[in-house]
C-alpha cells in the first residue's frame, strides 16, 4: 500500500523557536502523508500514527538545547504515546528534545570547535530502527547537517550497550561508508549520527532537506519512506 | 515568603571531555599563563520566593535536577542568599 | 540642560531647529533631534548624490523610501530586499553587532509583510590579529541569528585589507517573498488607530547608537560614549516574526514599523510623517526592562526585536489575540490623530511636542558644487598598474592564494545554508539559486563588493561592482529584476573622502542606468575612519533576478574533457589596475572604465546563451572577477568531480595580463566543440570577441604554453585556495 | 610554587539583556516554580600555579580582564581555593 493510500497523519510538534516544522511538513506533504500541527501546550495528542520533533532553536537552544523544549506540556503525552509504541521521529533540535526528556539514551553537547557546522556529510546505517522498511546496515546516505550541538555522548560504559542492542542507527562515515574519525564533524562518540530505543529515533541530520538530487540529495527521501515502513528507491 | 537568590553552579560532571574548556587552557598557554586545567560551566541565578532557607534550598535543588541541569552529563550544587 | 554637542549637532543645525520651532527645544526634544538629524537617519550627507540612482524601472513595485524595495517576481509574489550595513557595533562588539545587523535587516523585510527566505553577508576585515578575533566574532553572530531565526544564508563576499583593521564592514542583503502586491509599510497608518509596541521590553541599550556610534569617527574619545550594547534575541526576533506576518495577512495592521536605529524616535517620526498623521506616544506606557528608565531613555532606546503596529480600534481584540499566540509582550503605547506632530506625554504631562515634517525632513543637508560631477568625467591621475613580462607558476599560486580570492567554506559553513529547502546553488557558487515553486521560476541572488577596484578611481569602481553581480546573473540567463547597494566609506567632512563617496555612487548609478536595472534601495555607512585612517570606499551591490529554470541552473564547472575553453569579451584594452596581481606586486593603479556599450552587449549575449545553452553548446560558464581569469578556471576545475585539467595557448607577452586582468563583464565559457560554428555566428552577429583558449583535459592540472609553458598541478592550487599562498589562511 | 583553583563567575553587565535568562525563567514559570528573575553566565575553573594566595588572585583577576570576560558585556569576580 502506497501512503497515500493508508492516509498517516503525522502529529509536528511545534514549539517556540522551532523552525524546520515547514519543510518537515512540505517533506510529509510530498510523501503523500498528511501533516498535522501539534502545539507545544497541548496536553493530549489528538488522533494521529505517527510523531516528528522537527528541527529548530526551541527557545533559541537557551540554556542547553532542547532543554526548555523537553520541559514543554504536550511532552508527556509524547512520552506515553512513544511508550505505546508509536513511532517517534526527532530530527536535530527533536533529537536534542528528545534525549533531554529521556526518551532516547545519552546527550548532545556543543561542537567541540565551538562552531555551527552545516554541510552535507555521508551517514552510514549501523543499525536498521524497529518498523523501518528498504533500509539496510551499511547503506550510505547523504544528508545534510546543520547544528551547533550534535556532539553525542553517553554516560560512561553505556557506549557498548547501544552498538550491543543495535541501537546506533546513523555513523557519519567517508563516501565509501568507513567511518573514521576523520569523517568526523563534531565529536560525536563513535562518530554516532543517531540512535533509536523502541519506536523512538532521533537523529542530527535533515532528511527533509534532502528530498530531490538538485538539493544535492534525495536520499532524505528515502529515509523518511524507510520510517514510514515504505520501500524507497536505492541506496548510493 | 521572603525573596532569596540562588546560585547554582553546573558543570560537567568529572571524567566527561570539556572540549571549550581545552581550547581555553591553549589559549592561556599562548598567553603565558601557568595554567593547568580549566573547566568551563554555567553560573545559573535565580530569584525566588520562599518561606525559608531550606526550603529554597530544596527548589534550587529540584530546579536542578529537573531543568538546569543535565543529569547524563552534568553536575550541579546550589547556594541560597537572603535578599 | 543639554547642549546640542552632546547630540552630535552642529551650531548651525541647532539654530535651524530654533528657528523652525520658533522656540528652543527642550532636552529630551533635543534628543530627538540629535537622532533623526544624524547622518545615519537623515543621509544629510548622501542624499544629493543618491538622486543620482535611477529607481525606476518594468518589476519595481516600491523604490528607494520604505523599509525595503520591491520587485515584481512573478503573478503570485512580489520579492522584498534591501542590504544594510552594521559596521560600527559590530566593530564594538563583534558577536552581538553582527547578530544585531542580521536581525535588523530581517526586521526592515517583515515591516514590508515579507517573509524572508534568504541573507547575504557582505564582510571586509583587516589583516591584524585583532581583525582575526573580529572575523571569528562577527562571522559567529551572523550564524548565531540567521541559523536561529531559521533564515538561510545563501550567499555573501568576503575580502581583506589593513585599512579594514579597526572599521571592519558588515553589510548584510536580506531577501523576502509576499504576496504580489499585497501593501504595508508605515505609511497607512489611519487616525483612531491604536499604537502597539511588540517584543522585548525597552532596556537602555543602544542609547544614541545612530548619533553618536554610527555617525562619528573612531577615537579615544568615542570610548566612553559606548552604550550597553544591544544584545540580539533570535527567538524573540522568530516569535516577532511569525506574530508580524499573521497580523499583516490577516489584515489587522493599517501601518507597521519595525524598530532600528533610533529606536521609537525614529519609528515614530517615520510612521508619521509617512502617513501623514500625528502620533501620541505615553512613555509610561512602554513597558521597560529596568527600573528609572527617563523619557528621553525610552525614547533613544535601540533595544531589539521591537516592532510598531498601527492597528484600526475595530481589529485591536483580533491582533492581541493573535499575538497572545505568541506569547509576545505587547502594550498599547499610543494612538494616531490627525495632524503632523510627534507629541510625547507621560500620562498627562506633556513632555515634547514636534512637527514631524520638521524632525524627518528638515534637516540642512550638503549642498553641491556646480563643477561636483565634473569632477567624475576622467579617471584620477595616478600611479599605473605594473605590467608583468611573463607567466611564472608562483604568481598563480599567489593570486589564488592571495586573501580575497581563498575558499571561504570556513566561513559559510558556519551558516545555515540549506534552510526552508529552497537552496539549489548555495555559498559554494558564485551566485545562489533559490527555487521558489513547484516547476516555477527561481530566484538568483548575487552579492559583490570589490573594493580595490574603487581605492583609485572610485567612479570605475563602483561600476565595476555592478557589472560584477549583473555578470553573475547573466551566467544563468536570469533577468534582474533590482539592484540594492550598500556604500561604505570615510568622514564626510573630509572633502577627498567625501569626493571618493560620492564617485562611488556616480559609477554604481551610470551602470545601474546603462544596464537598465533600478536600484530600489540601499544603505550608506560613512565615518568608517579611525585615527583619521579611512577604509577604501566601498560598495556593497546586491541583485535579485528571475531564474529561468532553478532546479537545473548552468553548470559553472566542466563536465568533460575536449571541451572549448573560450573568453566572451575580453577586454580590448588590458590593464591590471585595481587586480589582486596589482597589489601584489607594488602597485595597484585604477581599476579600467568599463567600456558601457559592448558590456552591455556581452551580459546580453550570455544571457541569451544562457537561456538556450543547447543551441550553442554553452556546457558551462562564470564570471570573471577578482582574481581574474585564471581564478575563475581554477575554481570552476577545482569544482569539478572528477576532476579535469586544461590545456590552454596564450601569447607570451600577454598572457599575465590577459590571465590576472579584472575588468568585468567578460566570461569564461566552455563550450561543446561540435558547435562552434553555431557560437562563432552568435557572437560574430553580436559583435563580440570570443577568443578560444583552449580546451579541457582529462588531467588535474592547468597547462598554459605561452612561450615557454607553464604547469600547476590542481592540488597546489587546491592547497594555495585552502591554505593561502604566502598569507596564512584567512577564511 | 603552589597550586590553586581559580574560580570565576562570569556574567553579563547590569542592564544588558540575558534572552537566555529570560527564556529560562518562563519555563521555570510554566513548571510552576515561583521565580521571579533569571540570569546565566559562567563557571570557570582553572587550576594555576602561583606564589601565593595573592598572586593567584591577582592572575586570575588578568585572565578575566584579558581573556575569559568580554569587557563589553560582561562583569566577573575570583575566588581562590588552595588546592
Ligand atoms: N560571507 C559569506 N557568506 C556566505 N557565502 C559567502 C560569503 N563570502 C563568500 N561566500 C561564498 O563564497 C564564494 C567566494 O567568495 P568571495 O571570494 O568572497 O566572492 P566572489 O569571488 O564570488 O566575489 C562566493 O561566491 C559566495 O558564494
Ligand atoms: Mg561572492
């Protein structure tokens, strides 16, 4: 069955500050499913299938980013519906929401050259997410970054665990999907891109900026299909 | 209810990488200065309302481990003046 | 009491007020005054040679006057742009100048009911360590407001010299979309309207910043006037922002005014004055963010992210709620009445009371020579460029080493490029390519500001810079739809840096004039001089065109090897002056006058080329500019992937210059074999040269036989691009 | 020569606005705690050798004057703790 046709409704949590909600909701748009805008005071999620934490400066990343977004009403409703197995989506700033309020595992802290970096890094599949469909580990994805604080770390010893119950999903890596610390952009552990626990994934790069090859990748596209549970076209 | 500061400092907790604070300690270096460590981290102040000492020692703390600080990376203690 | 010195007034202004008032203003009137008659508000110094500009033309919807210009883009939308300069704070502090400049030029956008969709950032620095730690400031506070409020920045320039060591430039473009001829501005505003002042809560900050900070000179003097310095709020400006944009749609605002230099003075003189009304404004009402916050405090605030609604009594219910949304700040600070005046009270007591036609459009400004533009007509007498004998491979490695012709990706990946997914050509290219619907036509926006070219003849230089970015825009085929112009220079009150001003201006406006493109606004900066050091004059030129088919822009790189590598245009008459080469060698000289008419014709031709490549086999191009030729070939090699070389043939007592030289308005164009005869005709029809350099190989390298021949491998060239030739990287 | 924690609160100048501070305090709000005024800066750490408790004050002073404060915004104080 086509999105179209099964007609998802995606919740996009918009908080103050949030600014990728309207490419995160043309990208939804453009893949046949239906957006719909959740404002951070709700306190009750209305009918939808799926949830995305788009990218942004909620509250201006203030304090620590995502931390003030995290404390939002509408995020225990999130946290009971990711408890219930809803798919979750956090993308940049959602990942960082989504990692303050303890629904993903480990923190994102500043670059370590204390600069913004954006530009377009290859990201290799480590693991394939729960309910994910046409992905597989060691596909390489091209995707654009763009953040000041996507330096991943986990407590100590907690590394292992997640590499041990597959729930790194995203390393960046060279084009070739070796990943060293060369290919590096921000002092991530482990160059770690993204994870997923239970039907939650989060991740530092905009696969909603990625949706055709004249924005130099379309392979954005292919993510979000993939989240879906939709088998995109190939990989690189 | 009187009105107190608190003062909370948050840093990151011992053993996790402060990379701003590498860079600062280079930096001092090129200046000359006899430095050996640094370590860089938040001096958060907030005025509130309380009825004593301590219990606004128990929301500065409460603050703390609920939004001033991040409890996988960070660390924090708070001081409380009467204003 | 207050003296009119201590507002940055002259004896003879304060007399001209005293005589227009019939009386002596008192203090805080006389405030007002010393910030609306500063050259910052008032352009008392530029407005006789920006008359010069024409501002007419077939997609303008709004000239120079408003917040910003406005060009027709196509049936749906109307683009808002205007370039800004914030030299001075962002020189006082780097981070929060920069970020303020950002934010301010945004704001002058939203006030048209635009929504912005694109910066560029316009930046000169010096060459000391102290420029380094500005550039790393200012370069950090761009990033810091446009990545937060979640505007791309898609495009900018960057260039270096000691002169710019204490009055660095940061000139920034800012681009908007709004419905087609949907109007506001501030000049709508109704009596009976309510006044609302939105966003951040009024501080002290600022206080005389367009006076004093912006229109003196840099010395130990100024130290002690430093105002607490404004502090960018990029969440507030977003929530601002979104508040803006839905009180306009919804049509609740008869006028809007955002909030910038001088503060409420300003915007409330020109939101009067434009709509011709009177305004009332309580003090008491303003809600402020310290405690003892005089009138005269409240009234010269710069505190950000504020922004003025004149909203009819029958939508004021709507427009709260509507900003309650938001969870802005906002009160009701005033009302509109009938009449010309700009009356202030606290409460009851009535604190100042001016004509507004008084305070906005009354102060004395320069009066010219009748010999000024005379003076124009030759180029300056001067030092000549150097003219090197022969090509040697360090010269190459020099230039493209040289600061201003460097990669500048340290510098714009820092900045969210890539936002609102409309970039198709980011910082990477010469140009940026917006796309803005489904299959629909595009925007292409480009930035220059060659300052060299204008240190001798300013007149050449400001010409040259239009035919820099309209070059760019004919590499595409795109149609201009306006120009905006940034123009930065020295004291005023100095006859010699006021002359390189004004030639500067008189350059951009015979090439804005013979090219047919109106300039719908701009921006000038003088006083860039410290210790009686001025900067070289410069200008800052942006455009806005209508992009053909954006999702597949011309490639400015080649994509295989055996292909014609050919100039379109060069130039008849070779000089280096005003070059990087130039300079490098001693002496830099004037930049040539530009030929107009056969320019005109050349961007013409490569228009047409560009908008039918198949037909003539055009496969790639870009514009020559600083650096030259050969900086243009080593970009567009070094861009390519996989990579390719070149094989060219020169002559030998030429070669250097023809390589180095950077008069505009020429192209390099590579071009499909098998259609030569096709563009041999085309540009035989249209009289223009095209002169065949040779052709790409399957080789990384650049092969010049002139004479003797010359090899540079594209990795040098690579690492002289990364790393600097003989200046360390500079970004 | 002796070793000495340098500590250096680092916060921004009476009057200059604080956004983080101010976006801070309204989530405090919506938390429910009843704050009433927020401000964030810095906690610098740095560990030096020094001649005494004197001196160390005195580098540390240096430090935030040259480098670890910006003059422009921002106002700093040191404390020394013998280490
Ligand atoms: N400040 C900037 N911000 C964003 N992009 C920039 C900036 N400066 C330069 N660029 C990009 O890098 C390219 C090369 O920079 P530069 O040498 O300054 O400009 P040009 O040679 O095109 O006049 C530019 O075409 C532009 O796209
Ligand atoms: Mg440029």
């Amino acid at each position: 069955m086509t999105l179209e046709e099964t007609r998802q409704v995606v919740g996009i949590v918009v908080f103050p500050g949030s600014n990728c909600d309207q490419d995160t909701i043309q990208a939804i748009m453009d893949l046949g499913a239906i957006p719909r805008v959740l404002d951070y005071r709700l306190r009750q999620l209305p009918a939808i299938d799926r949830l995305i934490l788009p990218g942004g400066f909620s509250y201006g990343d203030y304090l620590r980013s995502g931390a003030l977004a995290a404390a939002a009403p509408i995020m225990d409703a999130v946290g009971e519906a990711a408890t219930a197995g809803m798919p979750v989506l956090g993308i940049c700033n959602g990942f960082q929401i989504l990692c303050e309020r303890g629904l993903l595992p480990g923190a994102l802290l500043p670059n370590p050259h204390g600069e913004f970096v954006c530009r377009l890094e290859t990201l290799r599949v480590t693991a394939v997410p729960s309910g994910f469909q046409g992905l597989s580990v060691g596909d390489r994805l091209a995707l654009p970054i763009a953040h000041h604080e996507g330096s991943y770390r986990v407590s100590d010893g907690k590394l292992h665990e997640l590499f041990e119950q597959g729930q790194v999903f995203l390393q960046y890596s060279d084009p070739d999907g070796v990943v060293h610390p060369l290919t590096n952009p921000n002092g991530s552990v482990a160059n770690i891109a993204g994870v997923t626990q239970g039907s939650v994934v989060g991740l530092m790069p905009h696969p909603e900026r990625a949706m055709a090859e004249y924005l130099g990748s379309a392979d954005g596209r292919r993510l979000l299909q993939a989240w879906f549970g939709q088998k995109g076209g190939h990989g690189c | 209810m009187k009105t107190y500061r608190l003062g909370l400092h948050v840093g990151l907790k011992e053993g996790v990488l402060d990379p701003a604070g590498q860079a600062t300690l280079q930096v001092l270096h090129q200046m000359e200065f006899a430095a050996t460590e640094v370590r860089i981290g938040k001096w958060i102040q907030v005025v509130i309302e309380a009825e004593d000492e301590v219990r606004a020692l128990a929301i500065g703390d409460e603050m703390g481990r609920r939004l001033l600080a991040n409890p996988v990376m960070e660390a924090f203690d708070v001081t409380v003046t009467p204003l | 009491m207050l003296t009119y010195a201590e507002v940055g007034l002259t004896l003879s202004e304060y007399q001209e007020i005293q005589r227009l008032l019939s009386r002596n203003p008192n203090d805080l009137e006389l405030g007002l005054f010393g910030a609306l008659w500063s050259e910052h508000c008032s352009y008392k110094n530029s407005k006789p040679f920006l008359a010069w500009l024409p501002n007419q033309g077939p997609f303008v919807v709004q000239g120079p006057g408003g917040n910003a210009g406005v060009v027709l883009f196509n049936q749906d939308y109307d683009v808002a742009f205007k370039i800004e300069s914030h030299n001075h704070p962002s020189y006082v502090e780097p981070v929060q100048g920069a970020a303020t400049g950002v934010g301010g030029i945004l704001r002058d956008i939203i006030a048209m009911g635009a929504r912005p969709i694109a910066v560029a950032d316009v930046l000169k620095f010096g060459t000391n360590d102290k420029a380094r730690a500005l550039r790393q400031g200012i370069v950090e506070g761009i990033g810091a407001y446009g990545n937060a409020i979640g505007i791309p920045t898609v495009t900018g320039s960057v260039g270096y010299s000691a002169l710019y060591d204490a009055n660095p430039l940061v000139n920034v473009l800012a681009v908007g979309l709004l419905p087609h001829l949907q109007h506001i501005g501030a000049d709508g505003a109704k009596p009976g309207s309510v006044l609302l002042l939105m966003g951040q809560a009024t501080g002290r900050d600022g206080i005389h910043g367009a006076s004093l900070l912006a229109s003196q000179d840099f010395g130990t003097e100024t130290e002690a006037m430093r105002p607490t310095v404004q502090v960018g709020d990029p969440f507030m400006g977003k929530l601002l922002m979104e508040a803006t944009l839905r009180i306009v749609r919804e049509g609740l605002a008869d006028a809007v005014q955002d909030l910038g230099a001088a503060g409420l003075t300003s915007a409330l003189a020109e939101l009067a004055y434009a709509s011709h009304v009177g305004v009332s404004l309580d003090v008491a009402a303003v809600p402020c963010r310290e405690t003892g916050m005089s009138a005269y405090d409240i009234m010269l605030s710069e505190t950000q992210e504020r922004m003025l609604l004149s909203i009819p009594e029958a939508n004021l219910e709507a427009a709260l709620s509507a900003i309650e949304t938001f969870a802005l700040p906002v009160a009701e600070v005033g009302r509109v009445m009938p009449g010309d005046f700009l009356r202030i009270v606290c409460e009851t007591q009535l604190l100042a009371d001016v004509p507004t036609q008084v305070l906005v459009a009354s102060c004395p400004r320069q009066v010219l020579a009748d010999d000024f533009v005379e003076r124009f007509t030759e180029p300056p007498v001067g030092e000549s460029a150097p003219v090197p004998l022969t090509l040697d491979h360090d010269l190459g490695l020099r230039v493209i080493g040289h600061p201003d012709c460097q990669d500048r990706s340290p510098i714009y990946q820092r900045y969210d490029s890539m936002i609102q997914v409309r970039t198709v050509w980011g910082p990477q290219h010469d140009s940026a390519i917006l796309r803005i619907g489904e299959g629909a036509d595009g925007l292409q926006i480009a930035v220059a500001a060659p300052s060299r070219w204008a240190l001798m003849d300013s007149v050449a230089g400001g010409y040259g810079a239009v035919v820099d970015v309209l070059s760019r825009i004919a590499t595409q085929g795109s149609v201009p739809l306006g120009l905006t112009d940034g123009i930065n220079g020295g004291n005023p009150d100095k006859p010699e840096e006021y002359q390189r001003v004004a030639g500067l201006v008189w350059g951009i406006a015979q090439a804005a004039q013979d090219f047919g493109v109106p300039v719908t606004g701009g921006n000038v900066s003088l006083h860039n001089e410290t210790h009686s050091q001025a900067i070289w004059p410069t200008a800052a030129l942006g455009v806005v065109a209508r992009h053909p088919h954006p999702e597949t822009p011309i490639p400015d790189r080649p994509s295989g090897k055996g292909l014609k590598i050919a100039v379109l245009n060069p130039p008849e008459e070779l000089s280096l002056g005003g070059s990087v080469l130039a300079e490098l060698l001693g002496r830099i000289g004037a930049y040539p006058r530009i030929v107009p008419d056969r320019t005109v014709q050349a961007l013409r031709l490569m228009g047409d080329w560009a908008r039918d490549p198949d037909t003539v086999g055009l496969l790639a191009c870009r514009s020559v500019g600083i650096g030259g030729l050969f900086v243009a070939l080593a970009r567009a090699l070094m861009s390519a992937s996989p990579e390719y070389g070149a094989d060219l043939r020169l002559s030998s007592d030429r070669a250097a210059l023809e390589l180095f030289n950077e008069t505009a308005g020429q192209f390099l164009v590579f071009l499909d074999p098998s259609r030569q005869a096709t563009w041999e005709h085309s540009a035989k029809r249209a009289g223009m040269t095209i002169a065949i350099l040779g052709e790409t190989t399957d080789s990384p390298q650049i092969k010049i036989q002139a004479g003797r021949t010359v090899t540079w491998e594209l990795q040098a060239l690579w690492q002289a691009f990364r790393e600097g030739g003989e200046y360390h990287r500079v970004g």
